[in-house]
C-alpha cells in the first residue's frame, strides 16, 4: 500500500477546522446488467455487453434501434403494486437501488435521528415517460384526462422525494442535474454536505428512464448515437478509431455515504473513503465539449486539490474509471485533459470506460461510476473497454482493452461530463483507519 494512503488523517485546513471523513457503506443498482451491483459487475468483469435491440415500443420509424435497457423489471417485486403503476419508471429504479443500498449499509432506521439522514438524487430527463404518456393522453382524449399523477411523476426532484418518504430520511434533500454528470454531481455534493456537518448520512446517486422514441430519435438527429444497429453489442467503441457515437441507456445507482465518525460507531462496512470532487463548466458550447478538454482538466484538479488534504497526489491514481462515451469530440478531449492533468504519468495509468457494456445512463451514469471505481478497489480487477479493436492514434493511454486485468488499486478517479459543459470528477480511496 502506498505511503500517502497510509496517511489516513486530513490536514488541518488553515483555519483550525477538520472536515470529517466521507465513507461509502452501501451500494444499489438498477442497470441493463442486472438488477442489482454483484450481477451488474460480474458482467463488466466478463466483458458482457447489456446493450442489445429496444424492446420497449416499435422503432421502424427509428433509424437507431437499440440500447441498455433494464431488462425482464418488475416494480411488483419491490413495492405494492397499485402504487408502482402510479410511479414513473425513473421513481421505480431510484427506490429499488435505494432498498438495496440501504440493506446492503444495514442502517437500523429504529436507531438513527431521521432528521441527520438526507437525500440528494439527480437526473439528466426526470420522468419524461410520464410527461410523454400524459401528452398523448390528452391528445387523444381531451386536457380533462390528464393524470393527477403526472407533476410528482415528471419533476426531476421526485426520486428523492419519494426515497424521503418510504424511509423515514428528514435531512437535507434535493436533486442535481447537471445532463450526463448529474449521478457523480449528486455524489459530490452528498460528499461536501456530510463534510460541512450537515448530515450523518447521505443517500446519493442518479435515476434515468429515457429510452423512448422522441428521446432516441432526438440524441439521433444531434449527431450523437451509434448508428450500428446491425450490431448492438458492438456499437459502443470507446476510443476506437472507428467509433461512431454512444449507446443511450437508463437504472439507477444509489451510494450510502456517511461521516467516518457514524460509521465507526454503528460498526459498518466500509467499502471505500471519498476523498476528492470537482465540477466545473467549459463556457463554451450546449453540447460539443471544449476541444482542449479545459473544463474536465480542471474539475480533475480540483477534485485532486481536495484530495491533497489528505496526503495523496496525482501520480497515487491507480485507475481512471472515463467518461469514455465513444464520440469522436469527447473521447479526445478527455484524453487531452488526462495529459494535462498528469502530464508524462497519464501513460502508467489503468484507464477503463465501462460504457462500452452498459451504454451511457446519462444522469444515473455517474453514480454508476462511483459503484464500480468502489468495486474496483474491493475486488482488485479493473473492468476492461470492450469493442476496443483498433485504437484511435490520438488517443494514446491505457485504455484496459477488452480484457480485465487483475490490479492492486488503491485510488480512483471518475469523470463524468455532460451538455450544457457541465464536468463533475469524484475521487475515492482504499479506506484505512
């Protein structure tokens, strides 16, 4: 284990305050992996592909005719029946990974003060489905048939909301969007929170349930999906020469994130320590990232200035879990930022965009991310990127091509970046008392 990992006290910031230590304690996921995180990562460990064609609605209209969908879900295990048929898909996944990463955290609600639990969920689209299905409606047969049901249904905040509810969880709540950086946004702030005192514990992470045919054929005419239909499992080709676009997808990830000091005294698991985050903003284009990949270098130095405090510098990254979406602007730019950021010690480390498997979950991805950079640390293999045939000469790192490789890793950085400029970089590290 390396030297500055063993260092596990903050520094002292200048003016005499201590923030507390952020720990990760449960995990929950929804993806088109599996239903919950061990099925979802032994897949990426195997290098399986959950993307294949839509099932979900006719898409002979569509020119691009599949993604990761959450597969064979149904809400009826999870929750009462009457009440999942109100409930938005993207409300759906959110409380189910929730119910798993709660368990998983074995938080005793009888022995906890609700008031210091909070919520912070975010989302790219919220519950579009309902909106859409609701438009139609009244379309079809008059404004007076619209579903009571449909403003909870469609805000973005309404996952947390919901969350709030079922458990009981008083403190702190809202939601985050910041387009596909949402899930590690909300992570980050979850982070920030806890370390300014705030909350004891926080329930984090993203929700999306986007695949539907305005949706598809919107990110399509931008110019932004695959368009290998003839080959779903292929279409993702991160930081291959011959990549096209990216794979939409949709689930949840929920993280139970707690202080060091709630955590110890209750006797959890800890799977891993949080010790950076950065979000910033290119200011310059809706939906092409700057080209000199400005804005993701710095959320990167700024997640690694936070982490600092805690003795560790950038050449103790271990692994690089990417925002990889296989376009031809974003997998460059990030690369370019990686460069910027590490300089020559960009080519010693393991980098890995496992969006080749599970397509992109645009707001959910992120929190996503932030599970797997976790197991990566836990289990010691880092999943590989798939398709990743012939690699683009611009982009030059390790990449872990379509094969996982076996590692000691002791630290991770995820990148996460979104339209509208948005970037978000979270840090986690092997926890030591």
């Amino acid at each position: 284990m390396k030297e500055s990992l063993m260092n596990g006290n903050m520094q002292s910031s200048t003016n005499g305050y201590t923030p507390p230590r952020v720990v990760i304690t449960g995990l929950g996921a929804i993806t088109p992996l599996g239903h919950d995180v061990e099925s979802t990562w032994q897949s990426l460990i195997a290098g399986r592909s959950g993307i294949d064609h839509i099932s979900k609605f006719d898409t002979s209209d569509l020119r691009v005719t599949f993604a990761g969908e959450v597969r064979n879900f149904d809400p009826g295990q999870y929750m009462d029946r009457k009440e999942a048929r109100r409930l938005d898909p993207c409300i759906q996944y959110a409380l189910v990974a929730t119910q798993q990463a709660m368990a998983d955290a074995r938080l005793d609600m009888t022995a906890e003060d609700p008031t210091r639990i909070g919520v912070i969920v975010g989302s790219g689209i919220g519950g579009i489905g309902s909106f859409r299905e609701n438009l139609d409606l009244t379309r079809e047969k008059g404004l007076r048939k619209v579903s009571p049901f449909m403003i909870p249904n469609m805000l973005v905040d309404s996952p947390g909301g919901k969350i709030a509810i079922d458990h009981n969880l008083q403190g702190p709540n809202h939601a985050v969007v910041s387009a596909c950086a949402s899930g590690t946004t909300a992570c980050g702030e979850a982070f920030e929170l806890l370390r300014r005192g705030d909350a004891d514990v926080m329930v984090a992470g993203g929700s999306e349930a986007a695949i539907l045919p305005i949706t598809v054929s919107a990110f399509d005419v931008m110019g932004a999906l695959s368009q290998r239909s003839d080959d779903p499992q292929a279409a993702c080709r991160p930081f291959d020469r011959d990549r096209d676009g990216f794979v939409m997808s949709e689930g949840s990830a929920i993280l139970v994130l707690e202080t060091l000091e709630h955590a110890l005294a209750r006797g959890a698991h800890i799977y891993a320590e949080v010790v950076g985050y950065g979000n910033t903003n290119d200011a310059y284009h809706m939906a092409a990232p700057h080209a000199t990949g400005r804005g993701a270098a710095d959320a990167m130095r700024i997640a690694m200035r936070k982490a600092a405090q805690y003795g560790i510098q950038p050449t103790d990254i271990d692994y690089i879990n990417a925002h990889g979406t296989a376009t031809r602007l974003n997998d460059l730019g990030e690369t370019l930022a990686i460069k910027q950021v590490l300089g020559e010690y960009a080519y010693n480390v393991r980098i890995s965009s496992t969006k080749s498997m599970t397509g992109h979950l645009l707001g959910a991805a992120g929190a996503l991310e932030a599970i797997i950079s976790t197991k990566v640390i836990e289990q010691g293999i880092i999943p590989p990127t798939i398709n990743l045939q012939n690699q683009d000469p611009e982009c030059d790192l390790n990449y872990t091509p379509n094969e996982a490789v076996a590692a000691d890793v002791d630290i991770v950085l995820s990148n996460s970046f979104g339209f509208g400029g948005h970037n978000a970089c979270i840090m986690v590290r092997r926890f030591a008392a």
